[in-house]
C-alpha cells in the first residue's frame, strides 16, 4: 500500500441559525456548501514514522455571501524512537476556518470572523511498555487569533511544560502523575498568567468489552494584572468505553473544564463581557456497524457553565450560569476502501436566565462525499 494518499470532498448543509442569535434577534438562515482537497502521507523509516494530513477548502453561503471562506488544516509529525529505551513524538498543526458563534459574549457577533489556530508540542519518554514505570516529559505551544476586532480579547498565546511519570505492573491499569507548568498572554489587553499544576492520571482496562481512563487536574492560575481572573481548583475527565459486542460501541465521558481562553474576555464600560469560571459536561457517543459498509451514530451534549462579568474594580461582580444542549445523529457508507458517503442532522439549544448570556436554538442538516486515493 502507497504511504501517500490524495482525495477531495464535497458537502452540502442548512443551518437554521448561523450567527447563533436569540429568537427575538431574527435568526438567519442558510445552506452551505463546501469543497476540499485532501493531501496526506504515513511512512515507516525504519523505528521512525513520519506522517502529514492537508485539507483545504472553500466555504459558500448560498445568501450570507460575505461569510465565504477559504481554509485549511494541517496535521504533522513524527514519531520516533532509539534502539534503547527512548522514545518520543513531534507534532505541528495549523488551522484556519470560520470561528464558531456560540460565543460567551453578551451581545452577538453577526459578522465574520475568521479563526487562526497554530500548535506545536515535543514530547520524550524513558521506558517503554516492557518496563514497569516510565519517565516522560511534554513541551506544548498553542496560538490562536481572528479577524474580528470583537474576538481580540481573546487571542491568546500559551506555553506548557508536563514531566511525570507512568506506572504499570500489568496491560490492565496504568497510574500516573505529572507537575504541569504554564504560561499564558493576552497580547491585545495586555495581560498575561502563570498556572501551577499537579495531574493524576489513570486507565483501566476493566475487561475486554469495557475500559475506564480519566484524569484529576488541581490547578492554580495567577494572573499578571487583573486579578480577579484567578482560578483554583480541580478539574478533570472520566471516560468510559463499553462494546458489549463487536458492532456497537458506546462512550460515556465527565468533563469539568476550566478554560482560560474562554474565562479571560474584554471589559469596557459599554460591554461588560461574561467568563466561564467552570464548564459541567456530560457527553455520551454510540456507534453501531450495522453492517460491514454501514455505521450509524449518535452523540449527546450536556453542558452547564457557571458564568462570571469581570467587572472593572470597585463595581459589583455578576454571576449566573446557562446550559448548553446537543444531539445528533448521523449515518456513514462506506462504498469502496476509497469511497464514501455520509449524512448528519443535530439540534443545539442554550438556556439562560442570566443576563450575562443568551438563548438560542439551532438546527442543522449535512450531507457530504468523499474519495481518495492511495
């Protein structure tokens, strides 16, 4: 088989909402369509692996012609490892798309905006799964902008350094534990934090149907200039994965998240904008191979985030919360090893009572086509 591949896919889609408005606002909506060149390699040297996925593609708005867009991702990196007991992985990505609208922000953004998202992260390991415990250490940087002068604020840069180490006596539980250390800027406000971290990780293959995994994160972040953005507290992930038989499979994850990118926004006296403090998520994914060429799914989102406005000294500080619901369904056929077809249709819904959010519900529907070469 060829290390190389080459293809192209086209989709076509409605969305009831785009700008993700509250009824009252008027929602607009519209149908998509989109069209992407794919480009990617996978080859073995030896102990090494080097691998690179390309996409790129062009978005149209059959009325909301001044969201077009032109994107692409790129996926990179290579995997290597010694004739000892060393190995490690490097990884580059870089992205461009049309940022999501389901913003924190109070008013809504009805224009477009377009997301750049660059990361890289270098990671080494002393001890392989021959040894009881292994030694590793992670670099990770992360950089993210946009188009629009509202979503500034929330440009950020981050750089990240995770050393630990992983236990396991057996193939069945691994335990491991990692001092995360942090550093984050905010270039348009400007502000900038550090964050001290300590992680417990954990993953049980339960049986052979069923695997448990999840992580405990205690996290301090410190904040350069506005103080009253600083976070403590834990933060972390459950997962379980059953497949009661070989063609169904089912994953049901608990997520509390706590993410800076989201917390840190802007505050002027004409917007006081909302953070999230801390995200609750529920989220459950099934996969059923009805046959060999044929897979449906469906997956279910249920997020509570308690919300904050930031408020300039010396002004009260606002609270509130809203919950965020999704569900979707979808089908796959797999026509030939280099073809296949695929339809997708969710409903996503916000509730609040605050005023430091908004409501809204939206409709989507997808179909797209896909082939490639190898």
């Amino acid at each position: 088989m060829s290390p190389y591949y080459l293809g192209a896919s086209l989709s076509r889609g409605h969305d009831s909402n785009i700008f993700r408005v509250p009824e009252a606002k008027g929602p607009q909506s519209d149908s998509i369509t989109t069209g992407a060149l794919l480009a990617g390699l996978n080859q073995p040297i030896s102990r090494q692996r080097v691998y690179a996925d390309l996409e790129l593609r062009r978005q149209r708005f059959d009325k909301l012609q001044e969201l077009n867009n032109t994107g692409y991702k790129l996926a990179s990196g290579l995997d290597w490892e010694t004739v000892g007991n060393f190995s490690g992985a490097l990884k580059l990505g870089t992205e461009k798309s049309l940022a999501s609208y389901s913003t924190l922000f109070q008013e809504t953004l009805q224009e477009k905006n377009i997301e750049r998202e660059r990361s890289f992260s270098a990671s080494v390991q002393r001890g392989t799964a021959r040894n009881d415990l292994q030694v590793f250490g992670a670099l990770n940087a992360r950089e993210v902008d946009y188009s629009s002068p509202a979503f500034r604020s929330r440009e950020n840069n981050r750089r990240a350094l995770r050393i630990g180490a992983r236990w396991h006596k057996s193939d069945l539980l691994t335990l491991g534990a990692a001092a995360v250390e942090a550093r984050g800027k905010y270039p348009s406000l400007p502000d900038a934090y550090n964050s001290h971290g300590v992680e417990f990780t954990g993953d049980w293959a339960v049986s052979g149907a069923s695997h448990l995994d999840g992580k405990i994160i205690h996290e301090r972040r410190r904040y350069d200039s506005a103080r009253q953005r600083d976070f403590s507290g834990l933060t972390g992930l459950l997962r379980w994965k059953w497949e009661p038989t070989g063609k169904l499979a089912l994953t049901t994850s608990l997520l509390r998240d706590a993410d800076d990118s989201e917390r840190f926004t802007d505050n002027t006296p004409n917007q006081p904008i909302a953070g999230s403090r801390v995200t609750n998520s529920v989220m459950l994914d099934g996969a059923w191979k009805a046959t060999s060429k044929i897979t449906f799914n469906a997956s279910m989102r249920y997020s509570d985030r308690k919300l904050v406005n930031f408020a300039p000294s010396g002004a009260p500080m606002q609270r509130g919360s809203d919950t965020t619901r999704l569900a979707s369904l979808g089908a796959t056929w797999t026509a030939t090893n280099n073809v296949s077809v695929g339809c997708n249709v969710a409903r996503e819904s916000r509730s609040t009572e605050s005023n430091l959010s908004f409501s809204y519900k939206a409709n989507t529907a997808n179909c797209y086509l896909q082939a490639a070469l190898k």
